[in-house]
C-alpha cells in the first residue's frame, strides 16, 4: 500500500485536514492493514475495495438520493455517517422526509452496529428480542431496508418498480446487473426489489458501519487509559446506576454493542413537539377489531381527522393497505397523508404485537456513537445525555412530566438511584468513550486481515478528515 499525502507533512499525533489518496496496485497489500493506515469517514464517492461486490452495490444504493420520489433523499439523509449513522437534524426528534412537511413517527435510530442484533423473537416467557427499529416491526436488516423506499413519509416512491428503474438508470447499474443478475424483463421484480435490500443489508453489516475503533476498545485493547471521570463513570455503569443490566458489556474486543436488544418501557413522557403531518403512519394504539378496508372507508367518507382507528397498525402494513393491487398508491388515498395529527399514545411494541403487556416497550439501542446522536429515546424527548442519564436517576423522585405509558414500566433499574450530580457527569463522559474516533485505528486494525485489493492501480479518493495512529501499546 502507498499512501500520497498532499502539500502536508506527516506527524504522528496530529489531526490532518487534507486531500489523501491511497494508491493501491495488483499484489502491494495482503494480511493485516499497515501500521499507518488512515480511515475516513465512508462517501458515496468511494470505491472501497475491502467491501465485496453486494456490499459495494448496498453503499451506492444507502448514499443514492436519486432513489426517492421526488429525487433528494437517500438512506444516508436520516443515517448520515457524521452523525454516528443517525440523523443528522439534532434539533428534530423526528425525520422529515423528502416531501416537505411529511414526518416519521419516531427518532431515526442508529444504522452503525445495528447488524448485531438479532432476527425478532418473542415468547410469552422471556418477551421480545431483536428485530429492528423501535418496536422490532422487522424481523432483520433485509426486512427493515425494504420499507422507506415506499414509505410515503420517507422516500416516498409509488411502487417497487419505480425503485428499480431509478437504479437501473444509475452510474452503478452494471454492478446492479452483477450482484442481482438482473436485466429489464428477465427477472422478477419481486426478487429484484429483495437483492436491493439485501445489498443494503450486507453494506450494513461492512467494516465502515461497525468499526469498534473507540477509545473504550482503545482501553480494552490496553493501549489507551481512562481518565479518572471516565473511571468512575464505567464503574457506576457497570455497577450501581444499573446500566449495563440493559445495556450489556462484557469487555469482550469486538463484540461489546452496549444492548441486550430486549424491550422496556422506561416511562417516558410524551413529546409536545413533534411536527407529525400524518397519524396512520404511526404505529399508535388502536382498536383491533377494526378491518383495514372499513377504516380507509370511513376516513374517506368522513374527511375528518376524528377518523383515525388505523392508528396502531403497523407502519408497513399500512403503506400496503393503502396500495392497490399493483402496489401503487392511488392519488384517491394521498389525501390521507395530509390529515391533521391527533395525538395519541404510543405503545410501541404492544401495539405490534397487539398485547398489552407489552405496551409502551421499546428496543434497547446500541451506546456506540450515542454522543452523536440526539436527541435520545424512541420519541426524541431527551435533548442531551446529561438529560438521559438525569431521567434514568430521578424519573420516580420529582421528575416533572408523567409517563405517556404508565403500565408496564420498568421500576428496578429506573426511577431512583441515588445518584449526585458529579457521578451523572461521570455516567456521561464514560459514555463519549464509545464513540468511534480515528485516533484509535490501531487497536482495532492492528491484527484484523483484509482481502487483496482488485487488480489496479486504482487510486482512491479517501476523504477529507484524517486522523494519523498516534499511539504505542501501554
């Protein structure tokens, strides 16, 4: 591998602002990545040869704003790498989507590690587990990467086909041809609409989204140590703040993603400030006798914002059941979109599995790259982690809003801890230690292997902020 840096002077140590190419020729690198590697953050532009085919196709289609309706948002938009993969609009707590004044119902979670969780489960005995987004709707990456294309809220698109001739029409449709063996009229689209997704779900189960290169894994790797805050901070999160009952580690290098990937009802209040456009596109309590086609009836004949019974179905569900039967949604059933919100709670879970044992449940999500990504919880009501550390200790004791949920919420580890305000601050700068920081590629990268580059020589544009491995092994 040969590393060209231009017009600056390398030194160990130092942050680098700069135009970096690296130069990779038939052959030059095999084994473990070099002691000087440089990592930036993943662009839309790159060509990154340690992604396989499928995983290569999945970052074009995650970075591709080509692929909404109208053209302006792509996967990226709400998952943006700079923001730990979140959404980049903090002062939101929820995602708008690419037509103006259309919101999401929740706050965009983090796409970077969610790879490890695992696919849904649920019994009546142990509860739920895996899945992905808040309330575990879909069953696993794959299942997840299908849903904002079509959702009307996000990306927008009428129908999988207008999906596929947009990536049919782009710079990358050769390696769409590749990777799916697709050609206009010889596939189905079904199973073309599905190598998209499972694409986009390799790509998120790639290095670039689960880099473990924090200074905590700095520290586990015992070349970094922590500051006698951050000490006390994992101590108190290991120990009498409860934390880690939910958001497991075990000081495994890695492997630790801070989650059990269960669900729990923390007793959180509602948020007043959500710009919601559309309340049957929120996964809200409902009555369950009530039959789709009835309910779109009534909406239609009523033209009042009182009619809402779809609230609660779940969010993909409801784009299918306003589609016709060649899965476009009609102009008829638009109007639906822009009825006025009417506030109603949220139960999460329970108002997917239609339990209410379960109601007001949501994941536990992942700690890597938290502090990137406010605000926090699934509804955005908490605007800093001092704030969330903050709820967790005095929730049951003086804490000003009541729970939107108030059954079925978890008063072991939440509510009264006892906690002062120096180890709160404590509980937080432990919590900055997970964030992914190119200063600590070495410990990470030091032993990993990669494949050969392609033939070349093929130079590739890295990006713009770099950051040199300063570090020795303690």
């Amino acid at each position: 591998m040969k590393i060209n840096m231009i017009n600056k002077q390398v030194s160990k140590g130092v942050a680098l602002s700069s135009a970096l190419f690296v130069t990779c020729f038939t052959g030059a690198y095999a084994g473990t990545i070099s002691d000087h590697l440089i990592i930036a953050e993943p662009r839309e532009d790159t060509s990154s040869w340690w992604l396989t085919d499928e995983q290569q196709l999945g970052k074009h289609l995650f970075f591709d704003q080509n692929l909404s309706e109208p053209a302006g948002q792509s996967c990226s938009s709400c998952h943006l790498p700079k923001a730990g993969f979140a959404d980049p609009d903090s002062h939101l707590p929820v995602s708008e989507g690419v037509v103006p004044g259309r919101f999401g119902s929740r706050n965009s979670p983090s796409a970077a590690y969610a790879a490890f969780s695992p696919n849904f489960s649920y019994s009546v005995i142990t509860g739920a587990r895996g899945g992905q987004f808040w309330d575990g709707r879909a069953s696993d990456l794959v299942d997840q990467a299908k849903g904002p294309f079509l959702n009307p809220v996000e990306m927008n698109n009428t129908s999988i086909l207008s999906v596929i001739n947009k990536v049919q029409a782009s710079s990358y449709e050769p390696l769409f041809e590749q990777v799916c063996k697709y050609s206009a009229g010889g596939m189905d689209i079904i199973a073309g609409y599905d190598c998209i997704a499972k694409s986009i779900a390799s790509y998120e189960k790639s290095i670039e989204l689960n880099l473990f290169i924090s200074k905590y894994d700095a520290f586990l790797a015992g070349w970094e140590e922590l500051t006698k805050q951050e000490e006390l901070g994992r101590k108190l999160f290991n120990g009498r703040a409860y934390c880690s009952s939910c958001h497991e580690s075990n000081g495994e290098e890695h492997k630790d993603v801070f989650t059990d990937f269960s669900y729990y009802n923390l007793g959180l209040p509602r948020n007043t400030e959500f710009p919601f456009s559309s309340p049957i596109f929120a996964p809200f309590e409902k009555s369950a006798a009530l039959k789709t086609q009835a309910v779109l009836q009534d909406i239609l004949d009523s033209k009042t914002s009182n009619a809402n019974p779809l609230i609660g179905k779940p969010l993909t569900s409801i784009i299918f059941d306003l589609r016709d039967k060649d899965n476009v949604l009609t102009e008829e059933k638009r109007h639906l979109l822009n009825l006025p919100y009417r506030h109603v709670r949220d139960l999460g879970l329970g108002g997917i599995l239609n339990i209410p044992s379960e109601n007001g449940k949501f994941k536990t999500p992942t700690l890597r790259n938290v502090e990137l990504t406010p605000p926090y919880m699934h509804n955005g009501v908490l605007k800093t982690l001092k704030d969330v550390v903050n709820f967790y200790n005095t929730r049951d004791v003086g804490y000003p809003n009541p729970p939107e949920v108030p059954e079925n919420m978890e008063r072991r580890r939440v509510g009264n801890l006892g906690l002062t305000a120096e180890e709160e601050e404590a509980i937080v700068a432990y919590l900055l230690t997970l964030t992914d920081d190119r200063r600590y590629v070495q410990p990470r990268f030091s032993t990993i292997s990669l494949p050969k580059p392609k033939p070349g020589p093929v130079i590739l544009p890295i990006g713009n902020e770099i950051g040199l491995v300063p570090f020795s092994k303690k």
